[in-house]
C-alpha cells in the first residue's frame, strides 16, 4: 500500500504511472491535526507536507473519487481534530465504479465534538467543588472527565416525597421547600427510572409545594405503558441539573448564563492534570445521499469517535421514552383531555401515537446509502447512540432516513457513552412497509465489536438493536454490562405483521393505521456466536437476547449468555419464525426462555434444539403447541458444563485477531465430569470419570488433571493414564474410583469431587476446574418409596430425604402433571386422621418446587388414582394446599399463603371426605390454609406420606423431611 506519494509540478496529488498490466494503486492523501508542522492545505497532501484540515482532505478526496479510477485514501495522522461542525459525507464522496474511498486513521486519531476545559480554580472549600470558566451561548447533557461520563448534579427523591398530577407535582417532604427558591428553574429535570422505561422531563416553574412541568413532556411522559403515574415496577425518582444539587463526587453543572463549569471531584482526582472534555457537537459524521443519488463505498477505519452531547431531552419535549430509544415528540392531538386517569395504562389516544414515535439519533449516522464499512473504530464519550444505521428520517441530519444497503461494522469498540452502541432500522411505517423499495435497509453485518460499559444515561437502550432490517447479521461480539437487553431484534409488537395483532384491535390501534396483508422488512436475522455478559442489571422485562415480532428465516445460534438479571431468550409479542439452537445460559435470573403470549399475541413457531442452561425454567413455549418445538434442552450445571457447551463458549464473542488475550474463563478446553453409579449407599464404589475436549484449533501440551474429594472419601486413579497432548478437536478420558464413607449418620450425604486439569496452548497456562456432586445414601427402613419420575429415597434417625424430579404436580390450561417422588405408608390414613411432618430443607429448583405431606388412595397410581391432596411448602411461592376437586387424578384446586419458606410443618386433617390444609412454623400455632374441602372419590383408608416434585422437569432436587406422623 503507497503511503508517500510523488509530487507533480503543479504540486497536488501524483503516483508514478504503473505498467500496462498492473492494477492501479490507491491515491493517498494525508492530512494532520491543527497546529502539525509543515501542514498546509496549498500542500500536496503527503506524509511529509499533509493537509491542514479534513476540509480540505474532503475536497480532494471527492475530485479524486470522481476520476473512478483507483481507491482513495484519506490518511488521518495520529492526534485530535476538533470538529466545529459535523462532517457530512453524500453522493459526492462516494467510491465509484468498484472503487472504495477510506478515511483511516490510526487508532489514536480523535475525531471530537468536544472542547477541552483547563483553568479550574476551587469555587468552595468546604464542599470542595471547583469551577472552570468556558463560554455561554451552548448547552450540554454530558460531561466526560478522564474518560469517564460524569453524573450531572441531582437529588434523589423518595416516592412518598411527591404527588403526581396531571400538570406535574406536589412536595409532601418539607424539607425539600428550598427548591421554590432555586434559580435556573426550567433547567432542572424530573427523571423516573421505571420498568423499560428511562423518563425526562424538565421543570417549568416551581412555587411553595407545588411543581408545574413544561408541556409537552409532562402530558407525554403521563400515557401509554410504563407511564410516570402507573409503573410496571416501583420507580426511581430524580431532580437533576441544578448547582444546589451537586453535594456529590463526580457530579457538575453548567451554569450557561454565567458561562461556568462546577466540577467535585473524585476522590484523588487532581483537577490541574484532569482530562475534561465538554461536548459542543450532537453528531460527529453523518453519511447519506438521497434515494436517487445515495453515498456509496465508503470505509471509516481506525477512528476514534468521541465527545459529543444530545440536546433534545432537554427541550421541552423532554425525553417521553417508549422503549429502546423511541420517544413520543411533540403535543398528540389525540391525547384525551383526561389521559392522567383514562390513559395511565394505555388507551385508544395513545395508539395513535405510535405511528410518530421518534428515535434516538447516532453520533455518527449512516442512511441512504450502500457499501458503507466501519472497522477497528472506537466509539466513547457519546452523548446518545454510537452508530445509528438506516433510522428513521428524524435520527438523521441528513433528513433522509432508511435506505441503508450492504453496511458492515466489523471490530469496534464501543463504550462509556450515554446511549446504545449500534441501532438499525426505523419504527415508523415506511421501516416495516416501505413506500419506496429502495428504503429497505438490508444486507447489514454487525460483527466482531465489542460493546460494554455503556449505556449509562439512557438506560432503556440496546447495546445492540435492529427494528425493521432484511438480511442482518449479527455476529460474534462482545455485550457487556448493560442496564437493559444485551441485543434486541424487531419492533412493532406484531401489530404490523400480516393480519395484525388481536390485542391491538382491542387497543384501538387499527382505527389509526391499516391492518397490513404483507410481511414488514424484517427477515433472515441470524444472532450467532454473541458473548452477552452482565446484562439487565437496572431496569427490567428485558433478556440477553430480545425478540419482537416475526422475523421469518431467523436464527438465534450458538450464543454465550452468562448472568443475565432476569432472561435468556425473551421472544415479546408476535414473535415468530425464529430457531434458537445450541445457545448456552449460565446464571439467568428468570427463566433461560420465555415467550409472551398474554392477551392473545401471536407469539409461536418457535424452535428451540439442543440449548444449554443452568436455570431450567421455560414458560409458555410447549412443544407442539403454537406451532413450536422444544427437544434436547439440556439443564446443565454452571460447576461441570458438557464439552459441547464449553465449545459455544470458548467460540463466543470476537474471533481471530479482534479476540484479545486469553480469558480463563473461557478456556480451550471443556471437560465434564460424570459418575457410574452417581448415587451409592454407605462404603459403596462408583468410578467417576473426567473427559477432556480440546475445543480450539490449536493444539493443547502439558495436560494434567487430578482429583480432589471430601474427608471420608476415596479416590484412586484407575484405567489409561492421561496422555500431555490433545489435538485440536480430540478428546480423551481420565478416571478414578471413588469409595463413600462406610458409614453415613443422614438420611442423605452429599460429596462434591472436584477435578482439576492443568494445559498451555503455546505459551499460556490454563486451569480448568470441575465439580460433581455424589450422593451417599441410607436406604429407606420403616416406609416405602415410589417415583412417578426417576426418584431416590434415605432415612436415617427419624429423618427423611426424597431425591427426585418432576415438571409438577397440576392440571391446568398448560397441561397435566403428576411427577413426584413420595415416601408414604401404605392404608394409614382412614376417615379420621392427620398427617404431619416438618419440612427441613429443599432445593430451589423453581420458585414453585414442592415438599411436603400427601394422602391419596393410591401414591402409586400417578395420573390416576383419586383422593389425592397436599399441603407444601414451597421455595418462592409460600405454602400450598391442593387438591383434586373432580375426581380426575391431578391436583388442579389450590389456596396459598405467601411468605413462608422451608423449615416449616405442614399437616392435613382428614374428616371423612372432608380434608383440611395447615402450616405451622414453630410446630405448636397452626394455621389453616384455604377452604376445608369435600375429596372426590376419596377411599375408606388412603396412603399418607411425604411428597415432592421439582417442578423443572429433568432437573433432580434434594427435599428433607422430619417428624412424620399418622395419627387417628
């Protein structure tokens, strides 16, 4: 690649003419920072006499584009150019006739909309705040000091310190009638941090108790979902952007009359050598023609993005925030009168809206446009979304929206910004019904970045998001540390998709936009080989990987979901047409996958194959209904993952050179330990067995691996010794024989063996860990046992413990189930009895997991036999009484009581058919729960005993019982 280039005599830009037969080179112009020796923009452009300014470099690069000849090369020399203005790229700077035009930088060339701030004086020595003077006649939302986003000065507030109402609200805490005598009133703001919602609005005026909000942010931030007045989930109050606020380290304000800057700083933060960058500019770069001329073939590589604010929250508009960075803008003629009330939880009025939402512009933008590359960027101290690609017209200064084609975003970094990383697509109705094929954005790859650390203001957005997008790939990167969904795909709610949306019609929707006949452009999405990390730490109904909508040909494929602070997968209204497979979920809050089908959403055709998760629980995604299918979902242990689990994960996230170094974490080798048999009783043997994969493409030295067991037990080394060299993909298997104890005082014993393996690949050192529970047990004595499921049963002093699995033990519109394991004695319990134990411990395998007493005529005809009913205790639900009301053979009547958790006694009384449920907690004060009920076809005598299911089908718990009594 030329980097010097000759002069000609006229002293602009010239190559040495090549051969007849070799390809042209590209043409190189250089261009330095203000201020850069021997740069002048009456020079040639070269390394040694560079341009002056990108203005100038731009100038030059389109007339060399024109020529269509060769590529070009803007070359930025390393250092900071602080842009005035935005640089705006369309047709005429396009790449043509194959030809790319490359504006590269090198890694430490800094584009910026900010300005640096210096001269920081201390303005209080008691609150140790310093001020700066920089200027009036600009406002910004941002600060960035030594990197880091600084918070703007605030309060909190607690919710019983306010009233909300329709035009604001009312102070209740008497200590905070000092805001009526703040000054710069209208520059102060309210922010709720609710569900998925993130809401500013700013003051308008503020008089003894009473607050007045500026119109329209109030009355758009009071309706739809989610709204200030009816959270789906208790909220967070702030005021903020007032000096009397900033008591905190790292917080500041603006003074924009007086022109002053008010810093605190961090402690240590020493304010002569602070980097203190304040933001001018609300975009960087906006790339876009029209749909006739659009910009085509460019490349931006190895910039650095930085330093910009966003101001429109700011604005009476404030920030009316619906959900992943759209907005309601603007006053809504359709708002009722009364929507404070009427419309707190939505209404038709707020329907009407939807089609209007606006979006959340990009500091650097690309729309109408094709052939656009951003690679080995860095995006950082943004004021609003990294890199919005195809949005609507309004998140474009360009005012052209849509029509990005053939984008790619290949190995950037985005982090410590406002907002979201990267958003593709519209929401309004030209995204998802084009009324110019030519707005589609199609054909968008979004590979191997890295987006963590961010998001910090506008909490309701996506590291990732894509709405309305034809042929999107997204593809290994890194997600980390996010407030809400790690990467969400679609829009609409599947209101726009064919037929619409039955909850819509009852919503009012379709009295403001038609029922749409044909697909929206959102199709052939493929989500594969993510690393999602940390994501869903601050607001909520949000996943690693969020879906809405159909999304026909989709794929969702070997993606790494680790600590998610509520889902896995979360496929919301109207999600259709999409395949999950080979995905792996370590530490899910909730449920690994979860589809929302209330009030009538489409939600379905959902396949899910051969997945990993260490939380089984699923909701609402049964195979064969709704079109769906679920097979060969494995739960797995986070301690002892299987080999092709640890394959997913070590492929996960950036590959090749945008890898990084070695995580230990996520290391070339998986190995799992199983045990044959995995229970014994007392001095019994099992062999238990360490195999080894090399999941990477290089090869594994220095394998060594041990194993490590409890005090009582044994283990010594059996069978072929492990070989020092696995090849890239082998395998191969190292064992022990492990004695129990021989003898156990538990019903139950419990050993975890733990295996160590040691390796390099070339020069880095590995150790991998793995853990296995055994199980050492007493058999049962005095009563019998039977599992309707695969179940174990120990007694040992008077103590019992049952080891079993179990989807439930219920009958409802979802299905029928009677899996459980019991330890019961046969004909105990007659027409008058009662039957009691205390419930010691039990594992939380679901919130709704069961333990506790059980009479039924028979514990052995599961699904059959009538008489059947239970008081348990569960581990997130209290306790249960439950009963058979029909006769059928499935518990399916239930009354709870909340609050009450292992140990704990639960007894029935029986009366002749009549059975009664209680709890105690002390074993003394009974309470009963529910109603006393009649039994259908309850037998003279019944078997009495203990009961438990797991409520996790496949997933085996623990359940401990004592003091079991029959009684007459």
């Amino acid at each position: 690649m030329a980097v010097v280039a000759a002069l000609t005599t006229t002293g602009v830009l010239g190559l040495v003419a090549p051969s007849a037969h070799a390809a042209p080179k590209e043409r190189v112009i250089v261009v330095a920072p203000p201020g850069t020796k021997n740069a002048s923009d009456q020079g040639p452009g070269t390394a040694r006499r560079p341009l002056a300014t990108l203005q100038e470099a731009q100038r030059r690069a389109r007339s060399e584009a024109a020529k269509a000849d060769r590529d070009v090369v803007v070359q930025l020399r390393s250092g900071t150019y602080r842009l005035s203005e935005p640089l705006r790229f369309d047709a005429s700077d396009s790449g043509r006739n194959g030809h790319t035009v490359t504006w590269r930088g090198s890694h430490d060339t800094v584009l910026s909309g900010a300005r640096s701030v210096t001269g920081w004086e201390l303005d209080d020595p008691a609150s140790g705040v310093y001020k700066a003077h920089v200027g009036t006649g600009f406002d910004t939302r941002q600060l960035y000091v030594d990197g880091v986003l600084a918070q703007r000065a605030r309060i909190g507030l607690a919710r019983s310190d306010i009233t909300l109402n329709p035009t604001g609200f009312t102070l209740n805490n008497p200590d905070l009638a000092y805001l009526a005598t703040l000054p710069d009133q209208q520059r102060i703001e309210f922010q709720a941090l609710q569900s998925f919602t993130n809401r500013f609005a700013p003051v308008q005026s503020i008089s003894g108790n009473t607050v007045v909000m500026q119109q329209p942010a109030w009355d758009n931030n009071t309706y739809g979902y989610d709204s200030l007045q009816s959270p789906f989930r208790t909220p967070r109050y702030f005021l903020l952007n007032s000096r009397h606020f900033l008591d905190e380290p790292g917080e500041w304000y603006l003074d924009t009359t007086t022109g002053t800057l008010y810093y605190k700083p961090l402690p240590g933060q020493d304010m002569q050598r602070a980097r203190v960058e304040l933001p001018r500019l609300e975009s960087l770069v906006q790339v876009g023609g029209d749909y006739d001329q659009p910009a085509r073939n460019l490349r931006f590589e190895r910039l650095t993005f930085t330093g910009t604010t966003w101001l429109h929250p700011s604005s009476p508009n404030g920030y009316a925030n619906q959900q992943t960075g759209a907005f309601i803008d603007g006053v809504q003629p359709d708002r009722p009168a009364d929507a404070f009330t009427s419309c707190a939880v939505g209404c038709r009025g707020f329907e009407a809206a939807r089609n209007s939402w606006s979006q959340t512009p990009g500091a650097v933008q690309v729309s109408a446009a094709e052939g656009i590359e951003f690679v080995d960027n860095t995006f950082v101290n943004l004021g609003s979304i990294g890199l919005g690609i195809g949005n609507d017209a309004n998140a474009h200064a360009t005012g052209v929206g849509l029509g990005a084609h053939h984008v790619s975003v290949v190995g950037n970094t985005f982090t410590a910004s406002a907002g979201g990383g990267i958003a593709v697509g519209g929401v309004r109705p030209d995204a998802h019904h084009p009324s110019d094929p030519r707005m589609v954005n199609s054909d968008i790859v979004i590979s191997n970045n890295r987006v963590y650390g961010s998001v910090l203001e506008y909490l309701d957005q996506d590291p990732i998001l894509a709405t309305y997008v034809t042929r999107l790939t997204i593809a290994h990167n890194y997600v980390a540390d996010a407030p809400y969904t790690g990467i969400g795909i679609g829009y609409g709610w599947g209101a726009n998709d064919p037929g619409g949306a039955p909850d819509y019609f009852n919503r009012g929707l379709y009295d403001f936009q038609p029922v749409y006949d044909t697909p929206t452009t959102l199709r052939d999405v493929h989500v594969v080989g993510n690393y999602i990390s940390g994501v869903v730490q601050t607001m909520f109904d949000a996943g690693c990987i969020y879906m809405l909508s159909a999304m026909p040909g989709s794929t969702v494929d070997e993606n790494y979901c680790e600590n998610s602070g509520q889902l896995g997968l979360y496929f919301d209204e109207g999600t259709r047409y999409v395949s999950a497979s080979r995905n792996v979920f370590i530490n899910t809050a909730g449920q690994w996958a979860h589809a929302n089908i209330q009030n009538g959403h489409l939600t379905g055709d959902l396949t899910l194959i051969g997945n990993y998760t260490t939380n089984p629980a699923i909701t609402f995604i049964v195979n064969g209904q709704r079109g769906n299918v679920t097979r060969d979902n494995v739960t797995i242990s986070a301690t002892n993952p299987p080999i092709e689990a640890s394959r997913v994960i070590h492929a996960a996230g950036p590959t090749g050179r945008y890898r990084g170094p070695a995580d230990p974490d996520r290391p070339p080798v998986g190995a799992v330990l199983s045990a044959d048999p995995r229970t014994v009783e007392a001095s019994g043997v099992t062999t238990v067995t360490a195999t080894l994969g090399n999941v990477s493409d290089q090869a594994v030295t220095g394998l060594t691996a041990s194993l490590t067991v409890p005090e009582g037990w044994r283990a010594v080394p059996i069978g072929p010794s492990l070989q020092p060299r696995l090849a890239a993909g082998a395998q191969q298997t190292v064992s022990w024989q492990v004695t129990a104890p021989e003898s156990i005082t538990t019903p139950v014993a419990r050993a975890a063996v733990t295996a160590s393996v040691d390796f390099r690949v070339g020069p880095t050192r590995y150790a991998v860990t793995r853990t296995l529970d055994l199980t050492a047990i007493n058999p049962l004595t005095s009563l019998s046992g039977y599992g309707s499921v695969p179940s174990q049963f120990g007694e040992a002093a008077g103590a019992y413990a049952i080891l079993t699995s179990g989807a439930d033990i219920w009958q409802d519109g979802a299905g029928s189930f009677d899996e459980y394991g019991t330890i019961y004695d046969d004909d105990a319990a007659g027409t008058s009895s009662t039957v009691t134990a205390r419930v010691t411990a039990m594992d939380n395998t679901n919130p709704w997991a069961k333990a506790g007493v059980v009479i039924r005529n028979d514990l052995t005809g599961a699904g059959a036999s009538p008489g059947y009913a239970v008081m348990v205790v569960t581990p997130g639900n209290g306790v249960a009484f439950q009963w058979d009301a029909n006769g059928n053979g499935y518990l399916d009547s239930s009354s709870t009581v909340g609050g009450v958790r292992a140990p704990a006694w639960v007894r029935l009384v029986r009366t002749g058919s009549q059975v009664s449920g209680y709890y105690s907690t002390d074993g003394s004060t009974w309470t009963k729960v529910g109603p006393t009920v009649d039994l259908a076809g309850v037998a003279e005598t019944q078997d009495a005993g203990l009961i438990a299911t797991s409520h996790a089908a496949g997933v085996t718990g623990q359940f401990s019982f004592s003091d079991f009594t029959v009684t007459s």
